[in-house]
C-alpha cells in the first residue's frame, strides 16, 4: 500500500484551491473611490453635538453637551453672563 499518501495530499491540495478561490474573490476590501480629506471643523449644517454623537456610535458625554451649550452661545439662543468677582479681605 504505497499510494495511502495519495488521499491526504489530495484533501489538502483540494482545501488550498478552494481557500485561495475564496480569499481572491472575497478576502480582500474594495477600495473606496471617494476618500474624504481630513476635516477640521464640522459639516456644513451640523452642530457639533450631531457629530460627537455620531462620531461615538450613539454616546454623549460632558464634552458634547459643553459644545451644544456653547454652540447655543454662539447662535445667541442663550446669553452668557460670567459672575462678578468678589473679594473678601
């Protein structure tokens, strides 16, 4: 019986040929056309809450609200009136 090496070598020739057919036709990531460059500031008609919220899949934190807030500020919704200082001597 010298042909017993005939069947592993066949089930392994068999299992790389199927494995390199899967990876050329799914393994590899398509290339995206249009990359957007860096951005510094955020989208045109966004505030900056829409983009921290999105940016951390559905999360808000201080951060975010402090820059709703300020945003708030900006657009004159709200008004900022910084206390007086006091001094005690």
């Amino acid at each position: 019986m010298t042909t017993s090496w005939i069947c592993p070598i066949g089930i392994i020739g068999t299992g790389a040929v199927i494995w390199l057919l899967l990876y050329l036709l799914y393994g590899t990531q398509r290339r995206s056309q249009d990359v957007p460059g860096y951005l510094r500031e955020p989208p045109t008609g966004w505030k900056p809450c829409e983009v921290g919220y999105l940016c951390k899949w559905g999360q808000l934190d201080a951060q975010d609200m402090t820059a709703m807030i300020m945003d708030l500020v900006r657009r004159g919704v709200l008004r900022f009136v910084a206390p007086e200082a006091t001094t005690t001597r």
